[in-house]
C-alpha cells in the first residue's frame, strides 16, 4: 500500500498514525505544498480534488483521510477501533463526521490567522469569533469525555480519538487564549501516551 501526501498535513498524519497502530507498513510518497504539486495530471487522476492524502491500495485508489481509516481499520478487522456492530461503529463515526465538519470548520480562520499568519485573515472580530466558536466545539467534546470517563465515543480508544486527537493538538498549540477544560487536558495527556501519537501526532502541521 502507497500513502501520497506530505507528513506536515494533519490529514496525513492522520493515517499515518493509524497505520502505527495498526502495524502496517506503509510506502510513503510526498506530494503537495511546494514538495511535488497536486495539480498534475497524474495526481488527479487519482483525485479529482488534487488534497491530500491518496492511498493505492493494489486497483483501489481513496481519498477523503477519515475514509482512508475507515478502509484500513476495516481491512485490519480492528473492530476494538471500529465496531462491526452498527450502533456501536455509528457512535464511532458520527464523532469522526463531526471533526471534520463542525470542529474542523470551527478552526479555520483562527488557524490561518495565528498560525500561518495569514494577510488576509487579521480581521480582530473575525478571529475573536472563530477562538469563540473553536472554545464552543471543544466544549462540546469535554462534556462528551465526561459522559465517557475517557475517550471520545466511550471507556476505551477507538478510531474517532486518532482524527479527534490531531484537532486536539492543533487546539494545544495555537496561540491563544483558552478556557480551562481539564478533560480535555486529560485526554490529550492520555493520547500523549500512544507511540502512535508521540510520532505523528506533535506539530500544528498544515
């Protein structure tokens, strides 16, 4: 299996730290930013939305990072990370869907302000509405960890915390200020403790 993207895309690292647990060896190709462009038409061939990552799996060629470790997840019969059972994987996955929506949405603009000093993204009330909206969504999660007593969608980690956890980081990281939720600290400290995350999970990434 070849994974395509670089290693500072937090939807890379994403895979990459799944494949750590799962034990799979991945073949690494860079591409993307000023690396190797993703506006080729070989890259689009393979995705027609030229992001990153792409995983070639043989004749099986996916995109979109939380699909990615869906597949593999799924391919690997790590039901611990995602339940064969269908309620018990739609509490996984509907805390995936929200990272990549809401919570992901909810960072945006703060990100490109703070962290990649972005000209264009320095309006205050802009960024003071986006660290408002970011508080609110991790908010969200530090009452989700207190109805677990651990990880996202419940007592044990599960695929949602590797996509959940790289936001985390990234909410860590930034510079701003940040209300105090120990649950979330906690968690993040938890995460801290997994090979997986220790390799790939540190860094704001791109």
């Amino acid at each position: 299996m070849k994974l395509l993207g670089r290693h500072s895309s937090m939807n890379v690292r994403k895979v990459l730290w799944l494949a750590e647990e799962l034990g799979l060896a991945l073949e690494s190709e860079e591409w993307g930013g000023d690396i190797r462009s993703t506006r080729t038409p070989e890259f689009l061939a393979l995705n027609p939305n030229g992001l990153v990552p792409v995983l070639v799996d043989g004749d099986e060629v996916l995109w979109e990072s939380n699909t990615i470790c869906r597949y593999l997840t799924a391919r690997t019969g790590r039901e611990d990370l995602l339940p064969a059972s269908p309620a018990a994987r739609a509490h996984v996955e509907q805390w995936m869907d929200w990272q990549a929506g809401e919570l992901n949405n909810s960072w945006r603009y703060v990100f490109m302000a703070r962290v990649r000093q972005s000209p264009a993204h320095q309006d205050p009330a802009a960024i003071a509405a986006g660290i408002d909206g970011w508080a609110k969504h991790m908010r969200i999660l530090e009452e989700q960890l207190g109805k677990t007593g651990g990880y996202v969608a419940g007592p044990h980690f599960a695929l949602a915390d590797i996509v959940i956890g790289l936001s985390t980081n990234r909410w860590m990281l930034t510079p701003m200020e940040r209300p105090d939720l120990p649950l979330v600290a906690a968690y993040y400290r938890a995460l801290g403790e997994r090979p997986g995350f220790r390799r790939f999970g540190p860094g704001l990434g791109a």
